[in-house]
C-alpha cells in the first residue's frame, strides 16, 4: 500500500463518486477504479457498497478512512516541517562583547534577521580574545569587539570609531563646573574600569589613554562589566569611561560628560575568518552600512568587502 492508495481513497469517499473523484484528483476515471480496487486487493476487505447511489463506504471503509485521513495529514504536516527544515540550509554564530550591545549591534540583529528569515542565528557573549580563538575553531562566524589584534587568520572591518565619555555620580562637582572634560580633570578620582578580564580589553584603551597623556589616576578599580562599573558610579565609588553609546542607557543616578579630545574612541571592529567571504557575512556587512547611513551614525568608510 503506497500513500498514492490513501489519497485517492479518501478522495472517492468524500466525493462519493468515481467521477468527481478523479476530477479532483485531476486524473481519468478508469485509472481510479483500478486503484481503488488494487487497494482493496492488497488489504483483502471491501471498501465501498458498489451497488449504492451515492457511492457509501462499508464499515471497515469508515473504520480505514478515518485513519486515511489522519495519516494524510500527518504526511501533509511532515512534509511541511521538512521543508521548513530544508529552508534553514544556513546558520551564522555571531560573538560579541557586552558593550556592543548599547550601540546599533541589537538594530542590526533585528533588521538581519527580518530580512533572512531563513538564517538561523546564534548570539553568543565573549571577550574579543575569545571571539578569536572562536573564529579559528569555527564556534563562530563573524565577531563584534573593540580590540585591534593581528592576526593572520582573522580578518577585521572597523566600522565606526566610538566617543570615549565619562560617566560621573549625579551632582558630582566635575558634572557641575565644566560642561566638557579632559583626561587630567579624572586624575584625582576613583577610576573604575572594565572588563577586569580577560585582558586585553576595553579597560586597556582607557588605561593606555591615561598613559599616553602622561597621567595616572589616584586609584583604579577594575569590575567585571560596564553594568557594575555604572552602578559602582552611581553609589559615588568612583568615575568611569565609557563609550558614547552608554548614553542610550538612561539613569537618574548618572550623569554623562564629554572629553575634550577627538582621539579618545573605541573602535566598534567587525572580525572574521580571512578567506570566509559568505553570502551571509557580505549580506550583513552591507547591512551595517545601511543601517548607519539611516541613522545618520559616523562610521568609518566602507570597507571593500562591504561593497
């Protein structure tokens, strides 16, 4: 018995007669007949009372078309969700640090994902060194981070260079007096930086800021990420530099200041695998770019495997 035997089967019990039957099922009359009787030869019962106008089904007609149809639409389901699986013949693990996502990075996820529906994608938090050693294993496709390293096998997009800020306790004296700060302004507070690890990270461009300036805070205080960091602020702990994204972040407690110095950026760097230009990856790329040129966000030039 073949699924072709259940189809036609139901369709001649519905139709109760061979000839709208086989108008259904778009074929000739006589082929159906003969399959409704192979059926019935092969299950050795008989199926339908031939001598009834409209056609009727005997008991164990009823008894087998009931479960004719239930096996049809557990075909019919089957097929569908194979399909659905078939679709899904592509999947991209995106790595990212947890200050990408105050920026555009949760935007470009969205519009991604609106735009391939039929790409399964996978977030996954780690550091930037992680997101290298990541790519390299495969356990990711494309990483978002803020850390240049060389690397041979890995290949990096900068898309946009962040604004450093500093982020002070509401009513803090600094956040009163001057509307823009330098770096010598912090030298006396509290510095609390993140990551504390792995290193390097972020907290080392804050750090080698301070350094190239010739300047050094009074203390440092290194937390585990920038949510502490801006809770240890808020408490009056200290002072903190974040990237400008932050400033999506909306506290009562905190209070935001600019620095003074246009080369105080992070840089927002795309990475990859060196020889893995996909469809995928090419196809976000551009719609980084795009997303930026919408919202009008400065971000660096294209790069040539964008275009």
């Amino acid at each position: 018995m073949e699924l072709r035997h259940l189809r036609y089967f139901v369709a001649v019990a519905e139709e109760r007669n061979f000839t709208r039957a086989a108008q259904r099922l778009h074929m000739a009359q006589p082929p159906l007949s003969r399959q409704i009787q192979q059926l019935e030869e092969i299950l050795e019962v008989q199926l339908f009372q031939r001598d009834s106008r409209p056609l009727k089904l005997t008991e164990t007609g009823k008894f087998f078309y009931a479960h004719a149809v239930q096996l049809l639409a557990q075909t019919s389901e089957l097929e569908s969700m194979t399909r659905r699986v078939g679709n899904i013949e592509r999947s991209l693990s995106v790595g990212f640090v947890g200050s990408t996502l105050y920026g555009m990075l949760p935007k470009i996820i969205r519009r991604f994902r609106d735009e391939n529906p039929t790409v399964e994608l996978s977030l996954h938090e780690m550091s930037t060194m992680d997101q290298i050693r990541a790519l390299k294993d495969g356990q990711i496709d494309v990483g978002f981070g803020r850390i240049r390293l060389e690397d041979a096998h890995i290949r990096r997009v900068i898309l946009r260079e962040e604004k450093m800020i500093v982020a002070l306790p509401e009513g803090h004296p600094l956040s009163l007096v001057k509307t823009v700060l330098a770096l010598g302004d912090l030298v006396n507070e509290t510095l609390i930086i993140f990551p504390k690890a792995p290193r390097p990270s972020y907290a080392d461009q804050v750090l080698s800021a301070f350094e190239d300036r010739a300047l050094k805070p009074r203390r440092i205080y290194e937390v585990r990420e920038l949510q502490i960091a801006l809770g240890l602020v808020a408490a009056g702990e200290g002072i903190s530099v974040v990237p400008s994204s932050v400033y999506g972040l909306k506290r009562d407690d905190v209070s935001y200041k600019e620095l003074d110095d246009p080369t105080l950026v992070s840089p927002v760097i795309m990475s990859m695998r060196m020889l893995d230009e996909s469809r995928d990856i090419r196809e976000l790329l551009e719609l980084i770019y795009r997303l930026y040129e919408e919202e009008r966000t400065p971000h660096a030039p294209r790069n040539e495997f964008g275009r």
